[in-house]
C-alpha cells in the first residue's frame, strides 16, 4: 500500500470536510438526537460511501481520460465554478455617499 498516498488524500479530505455542508448537517441532526453514536455512523458509512463512488468513478474515467485532460477538465470546472461565485460581487459598485455627506434623508 502507498502511505503516502493515504496520508495525502485523508488530510485532503479531511480538512476539505471540515466546515462543510456535510459537517454542518451532521452537527444539526445530532443536535436534536439524544443518539449521537447513531449519527456517527450514518454519518460516516455516507461519507465512505460517497468517497467509494467518487474512487471509482474517477478509477473508470482515469482508465478512459488521460491525467493531463482530467487536470484540465477539473481546473476549468472549479475556474467555471469561483467565476459564477464571484460573478455577482463583480458588477456591484461600491455605494456612493449622498451629497450632504449623512446616510439619513
């Protein structure tokens, strides 16, 4: 087994699902448990699962894409993905004050 790879991806993921929706629905489920063993386990045979799927789907496109296209792929779907993000920030301008220099009319 390559350790290094499975230090790579479990930090990887690990500080990727920190702070996410996941994480957060996982705390508000619990919190209106009195079952938080039964949370944890839903909760992380979901996150296996999903990671399952996502090793295998990406072991199939591997084995049809090459590396450097997959790269390629992924970097213009996540620049696609912050452009949508950020889009809306970009065309506000910032609020000019009135001239009488107070907010109140």
């Amino acid at each position: 087994m390559d350790f290094a790879l499975l230090i790579s991806t479990f930090t990887t993921v690990f500080l990727a699902e920190l702070g996410d929706k996941t994480q957060l629905a996982t705390v508000a489920i619990s919190g209106t448990s009195n079952h938080p063993l039964a949370v944890f386990l839903g909760s992380a045979s979901a996150l296996v699962l999903a990671s399952f799927l996502g090793a295998l789907a990406g072991g199939s496109v591997a084995a049809m894409i090459p590396t450097n296209m997959l790269q390629l792929i992924a970097s213009v779907g996540f620049l696609v993905i912050g452009s949508r993000l950020l889009w809306p920030l970009l065309g506000k301008k910032p609020s000019e004050p009135n001239e009488s220099g107070s907010s109140n009319s």
